[in-house]
C-alpha cells in the first residue's frame, strides 16, 4: 500500500501473486519460491518447504513426525529442542534461520516496488500456535530485519478484509473455514456497526467469539496420500522401491500438485515424470474415485473444526448467516462434498479470495496501526484458545511441611488478547510463578511456557512495614499480548500505610479500608487476581493495547530505580516497592538468545553481502562483455557507411580493434574469476579511445540546432535595437517617459557586432573541419556566448515603461501660520518648502 497506488498483493520477480514458502540452494546460489520448490527434484537435501509445519516444534513432536512423511529434508535435533535442517555440504541451519531468509526475500521485493526501505511487518499465524510457535515467528522475524508489529490469527485477518467493503446493519454471525496447507481451521466472528458518539465515529466492530482446528489434515495430507498412490504404481509397474529415493520422492511431491488441481476439475489425471528413478520414466493414472477413496478417513473431520468453533462460542448453525471458505484445499471437491454435507450448502460463500483474503485483511489492519493512511474504522477483538495457568509453591507452614502446589487458571480459552490480570499474593519471601498450559497443547509440545523467579520480597515488605503498613502483600501482573504471547510485565509488594491522626481515621472511616482483599484457604499464603485493562475492568476478557511481550531471551528484569518523589507523591510511593523479575524458559523451546539471534543475523548478513557482490560482478561481467560485442560490430570492416565509422580515423580504428583483441583475449582467460574494478578498469581502456568519436558524433549532431540558436538571438537583438531607437526618438518628441536610454541601446547594440563577429569568424573555420577530426568551435561554448546576448537582451525588454513624474506642490509654513495676510495665498518660500504629499500624510 503506497500513496497513488492501487492497493495490491506484491508480485515476485516473475509476476506472480502466489509463491511456494520455500528457499533451497543450488550448489553456491540461493534461490526463493518456485525455483526453489522445482529444486528439490535435482537437488533433494538442499531444498527447504513446508517449513511451518517444523516452526517452534519440539523435535520429537507431532508435528516433526508429520514433516517427516511429506519432506525429504535432512533434519536433527538442535541444543533448544527444536528441528535443524542440514545440507548436503554439511551446512546447518536453525528452521527460524530459513523462515527469516525467507522474510527478507519478500523484504527486498517489497522494497524495490515502494522504492524506499521496508521496517514493519504484521504476520498471520493459525489460532492453535503455541507460545513456543509464536516466540519462532518473531525470532524469525527479527532476523530478516524486520520489526514484528503484531500477530493476527488467519480468521481474523479474513474477516478484517470481509468487513472492509460491507456494512452490517444488523449483528450478524459468520463462519470463517480455512482449510489450508498444513491444517484445518474455523472461527466464529460476529459483524456489528458500532452508531457514531460524540468521541468515536462510526466503526465496524469484529469479534472473534470461538474457534476450532485440526492439525493433522489440510491440503499437505491430500497431497500425501495421492504421493502414495503415484509411489505404489511405479513400485508395481517398475519392480521398485521409489521411497528410498529422495530424488524421486521430491520429484514425484511435485507432480502430485498438479495432479490433484487437474482432479479437483476431472475424473481423471494422467501422470508422467521423466528419469523419476534409476532413468525410469513413470506414467500413470489416477481417477478422482481412487483418490477419494484413499482419503475417506478424513471425510468426517474436515467439518469437525466448525462444530467446536461453535460449540465454543455457545451457538449453533442457525445463527450463522454463512460459512466463508478461504484457504487453497476448499478446491478439492471432496472438501467443499464433506462440508456441505455437514452444514448444508446453503450456508457456503465463496465472496473472498481464496488465496489473499488473509494477506488483504492483515495489510489493511496494519495500515490502520500505521497511522500514515486512511482506512476504514474496524475494531477487532480476537480470542486465544488455551487455558492458561499460573501455579506456585506455597510457603511451607513448618520447617517440616511439604510444600502445597498452588495453581489458578489466570486466562481461560477464550479469553480476549490484549488483556492483563494482576495476581496477590500472601507472600514473605522470594519465589517463582510458573505460567503453563493446562493441558497439553498439541502431543509433544511441553506445557510449560516460562517461570517468572520474583525477589526483593523480604527487604520490600521490610519497608513497607517500617514506614506503617499494615498487610502488605506481593502483586504480580501478567499479561496476554496482542499477538497471543504470555509474559509477567511487573511485579511489586503493596501495603495500605494507615494514618492515626484524627483526620486519617475520618478518612478511614468514611471512605472504607480501600485495600484489595486476597481470598484464600489458609492466612499464610493466598492468591487472588484482578483483571485491568486500557479501556473498560469488567471482566476477564477485557481488551488492552497492551504490546506484545514474551520473545526476550535469557532473562528480564524490573527494578527500584525511581525517581525523588515529590511531596504529593510521597506517602502513595511508600505503599508500593518494585520487585525484580527474572524470566527462565524451559531448557527445551526457549526463544533464541541474543547472543544467538545476533550471531544468526551476522551470519545471514553475510550470505546476503557475498550475494550481492555477486550480483554486482555477474552484472559488470554481463556490461563488459556485451560492451566488447557492441565495439566489435562499430569495427566491422562490412559497416562501411555508419556514423562510427564517418567520425573515426584509420588510425583511431586500428588502435581500438587491438585493444579489442587483447580485451576479448583476457575475458575468455579472467573474466569467470574477475572482481568488478578489472572490468571497471578494462572497460575504461577502450572507452577512453572511444570517447573522441562520441564527442564529434555528438558536436555534429548538435550543431545546427546550436547555430539556429545563436543566429535567432542575433536577429531578435538587431530587430530590438531598431525599434528601441524607434520608440526613444517618438518618446522624446511627445515628451513621454522611455524605458530605455541610448547609452543601454548601443551597448546592447555593441554585444550584438561582437556575438555576430565571432559567430561568422569560427562558423567559417568549422566548415573545413573533417566528421573524423575534433571541432574547433563547441556547441557548449556557442550556447554560452548566445547565452551572454539573451541575458544582455532580456534585462531590456522585461523593463516596464516608468511612470511620468508630476509637479509638486508646495506651500509655505509662513502661509500657513498667517493665512489672513495673504489672503488665503501663501508665497513660495525655498528654504521652507515642503511637498503636500508630505503634508497630508503627516496629518
């Protein structure tokens, strides 16, 4: 989105709207999108896709068993717990350190469309992705050189750009399917238009009320089984065993896309790849009834995401209005077969693109967070779909006593982002709240997300207590982002400094204890949690701005670093001591380090530098040796008759087409290993003994025009000169003013001769001037001296006719005093003359 451009999905280097996730190398050169995905068939172990599957998953996940079935990749086990992808040479890379190649990718081509340099990035992520998923993308983000504003779920981001050019008069309900690449998801969202207030004007207002998914179905397992079915006939036919080929798989992966779009059309597809293996070339076919029936066990679950979407946003299809289909596998008809079956096909609308609608929607709500453009007033309120828990031990009642385990469900599923909670404690010495799933989020992905380790306590409330504080107790607040991520914010020990004086004990009185009251089973140790927010504290699911916190690494702290208090301030500073918070993750999935990130980006910074060099070489070597076929056709002895060969000289001629020869013969020998100054400095040879005859080609070229320049100015000055004296000698006799003097006439008059003369004198030499010999006179030199004329000639004829001078009249202050003795008459005085102009004006 750019101001006078049409607002559009970016295009990549071959026009094309929709590209592969992928990035792969062949041998030295890395390559993006199609070209990427098409490796894989030749180069197998260096070709990366489908990497969302992988992305903040623990390596014995799941997940990782799922990419297993559908990439030939070489993957291992990296120090965090996650999945590394090693290259054939040996090369190892971290999957946030691909996905980032890729954003930066995308970055380039953003930026060489909008011509300027690209900073911010809003990201749609599925409504299942963990805080571990989550902290990836961001890591991710950050080393492509981008800054993350937000993440928005997909559902979300396609009702944004289902809103943007409708209107809801009455509340309505949608289903928002999107059945992509690498799972199935749905989400509830309800329309309304918020009636313009006088702070707020008119708004649409989106709420995301309920999802569902399935992560083990979408368009990759289609795409999967029908690989099989492809692999089974070429191991009968063939007598082999194709899935030990990585080659043939990878290229078999790739037929099998654009078999399933020719099935999602017919009946039947026809399948051949050449040397799929061993040099075997494989043909087959494929009925839509064959591939169906492979994919029967699935025919029950596409649905299912809808129903637990509404089941958790407590309604029931008779309060949709439509269900929108989004995402590339709502082509396959056995999808769009088993959802109307489920739903009914009334209810399915196809009014979004399938591809773009999510890339739209998050585009136009982050030019909304921009600021910089206008767009139309949405307000998005989304949900996250876990429960969450914040669990603690309990200070032991005795030396001896075991310790309790206390745990609160602090967000339950459906609860809105951008919400914070502040939790009490009863607590007289330092320890550790842990923040978890409450159950397992998806098998093999751990429940914990981190452990805020709090101190300080003992010296707080230490404090607290000298300076009359009765109670005190330990605050913690821990919010849940915009983008869906968990972090403990702040923590602090608070306690109420009761006043005894006469006045503070009305005040007590009168206005009630004022403190927050804790809940508890026991009076040593309790919890409680208050739900705060920017805009309204009504319940736990109030909307915040608060920003997106949780992707630090290593540990964060907030300490007692306060300013002096004024007087005002004073006794409201005693009743609240900031405490030091250190965030810990788990061993396994925690966010990449600083350390790391930085290492990873200056290790990516430098593939980046040394491909741009080489971009830079190729593409002087491409200019050198294009330049060396232009000059061996301007010497061809067969171009008798070309402007080169008019405005060069025999000799000019043989000295270049030896410096061609001796030019032509180091660029077969040095030009594959060649920096870009030896091209720089080679090409200079030849352009120096070319420059001579440019020159004259170019002063050949421009000289008529230069002359008609210069002759025009001598005709406009002489035609000038005449009239000019014309007009002062008919000025002169009707005594009228004149705007110029004789002296300025025949001074211009004298630049005239002058110009001529020397116009005639080098005119007449540049005649016998040979095309092959330098000019003796420059058209850069005659357009100065017309030049001198022209300005000579515009400062009088731009001078505008002066105004003619009236008389002035003048009195005496003589007459002035005594007007009675003159009779009203007052005699000139010289020495006291003053103008009535004067006169009047003092009055």
């Amino acid at each position: 989105m750019a101001p006078g451009v049409p607002f559009d999905v970016l295009l990549n280097k071959d026009s094309k709207r929709k590209i592969p996730s992928s990035v792969a190398w062949k041998k030295d050169d890395r390559i993006f999108g199609t070209d990427a995905f098409n490796a894989a068939g030749r180069f197998p172990k260096d070709s990366f896709s489908s990497l969302k599957f992988v992305e903040g998953a623990p390596f014995d996940s799941d997940a990782t068993a799922l990419f297993t079935t559908i990439s030939t990749s070489d993957i291992f086990e990296t120090s965090r717990g996650t999945v590394g992808f090693r290259r054939s040479d040996g090369t190892e890379w971290s999957t946030e350190e691909l996905i980032g190649m890729q954003f930066a990718y995308v970055k380039q081509l953003a930026e060489s469309v909008a011509g300027e340099k690209v900073h911010d990035v809003v990201l749609v992520v599925p409504p299942f992705y963990t805080q571990q998923e989550r902290d990836a993308v961001a890591d991710a983000v950050e080393l492509s050189g981008l800054r993350l504003l937000t993440l928005m779920h997909d559902g979300a981001a396609v009702a944004v750009n289902y809103a943007m050019t409708r209107t809801f008069d009455t509340p309505e309900y949608h289903v928002i399917y999107d059945a992509g690449a690498s799972s199935v998801r749905a989400a509830v969202v309800s329309f309304a238009t918020a009636p313009e207030t006088k702070k707020t004007a008119v708004s649409t207002v989106l709420n995301v009320a309920g999802v569902g998914y399935d992560r083990q179905i979408g368009g990759s397992a289609l795409d999967r089984r029908l690989r099989e079915i492809l692999a089974d006939q070429f191991d009968t036919k063939h007598k082999k065993y194709i899935r030990r080929d990585p080659r043939g798989m990878a290229k078999l992966w790739r037929e099998t896309a654009r078999v399933k779009a020719v099935l999602s059309l017919n009946n039947e597809a026809a399948s051949m790849v050449e040397g799929l293996h061993a040099d075997i070339d494989f043909k087959g076919k494929v009925t839509r009834d064959e591939f169906e029936k492979d994919c029967e066990d699935m025919t029950k679950r596409w649905a299912q995401p809808i129903f637990d979407a509404l089941t958790n946003a407590g309604l029931t299809m008779d309060n949709i209005t439509s269900v929108i289909f989004h995402g590339g596998a709502t082509r396959t008809p056995m999808v769009q077969r088993a959802v109307k079956a489920a739903i009914g096909g009334d209810k399915i609308a196809n009014n979004v693109n399938t591809d773009e609608a999510a890339v739209l929607g998050a585009a136009l709500y982050g030019a909304g967070l921009s600021g910089r453009f206008r767009v139309k007033n949405i307000k998005l309120s989304d949900i996250q779909g876990y429960d969450i828990t914040g669990t603690y031990f309990a200070a032991p009642s005795t030396p001896l006593s075991r310790p309790r385990t206390i745990s609160n469900t602090i967000f339950p599923a459906g609860s809105k982002v951008g919400t914070k909670k502040t939790l009490t404690f009863k607590r007289k010495e330092d320890f550790s709240l842990f923040i978890d799933y409450k159950d397992e989020p998806a098998r093999g992905f751990p429940q914990r997300i981190l452990e805020a380790e709090i101190t300080g306590i003992a010296e707080a409330l230490k404090n607290l207590t000298e300076a009359g504080a009765v109670d005190p107790v330990i605050k913690a607040t821990v919010v849940l982002s915009e983008s869906g991520l968990v972090s403990v914010r702040n923590a602090h020990a608070y306690g109420e400094i009761k006043d005894d004086s006469l006045t503070g004990k009305l005040k007590s009185f009168l206005g009630g204890k004022g403190d927050d009251k804790a809940d508890s089973e026991d009076t040593t140790d309790s919890t409680s949690s208050d739900t705060t927010s920017s805009s309204t504290v009504t319940d736990s699911t109030s909307p915040s701005d608060s920003a997106s916190e949780g992707t630090a690494s290593g540990s964060s702290s907030s300490s007692a670093a306060q300013a002096s208090p004024s007087p005002e301030k004073k006794k409201s500073d005693k009743q609240t001591v900031p405490l030091t918070i250190t965030m810990k993750w788990p061993e396994k999935l925690a966010p990449m380090t600083a350390e790391a990130k930085k290492a990873s980006y200056r290790r990516l910074l430098k593939i980046d530098q040394k491909e741009q060099a080489k971009v830079r070489r190729e593409e002087a070597r491409n200019g050198f040796e294009s330049y060396l076929y232009r000059m061996k056709d301007l010497l061809d002895e067969s171009n008798t008759d070309t402007p080169f060969k008019k405005c060069s000289s025999e000799i000019e001629r043989k000295e270049m087409a030896e410096r061609l020869d001796e030019l032509t013969e180091w660029m077969h020998e040095h030009g594959d290993d060649a920096e870009v100054t030896k091209f720089m400095d080679k090409r200079n040879i030849l352009e120096t003994l070319e420059a001579p005859v440019i020159h004259r080609y170019e002063e050949i070229s421009e000289f008529p025009a230069a002359l008609n320049a210069s002759q025009w100015w001598n005709f406009s000055t002489r035609v000038f000169v005449r009239e000019a004296r014309i007009n002062i000698t008919r000025e002169a006799s009707e005594d009228l003013p004149s705007k110029w003097t004789l002296d300025e006439v025949a001074d211009l008059e004298k630049t005239l001769v002058e110009h001529e003369k020397w116009l005639n004198e080098w005119v007449e030499k540049q005649k016998s001037v040979k095309m092959f010999e330098n000019p003796v006179i420059e058209t850069k030199e005659m357009k100065a001296r017309a030049k001198v004329l022209e300005t000579a000639l515009a400062r009088l004829a731009k001078r505008k006719v002066p105004k003619k001078v009236k008389p002035k009249v003048t009195v005496t202050k003589e007459a002035e005093d005594k007007p009675e003795e003159t009779g009203g008459q007052a005699p000139p005085v010289e020495e006291t003359q003053v103008p009535i102009e004067e006169r009047r004006d003092e009055l």
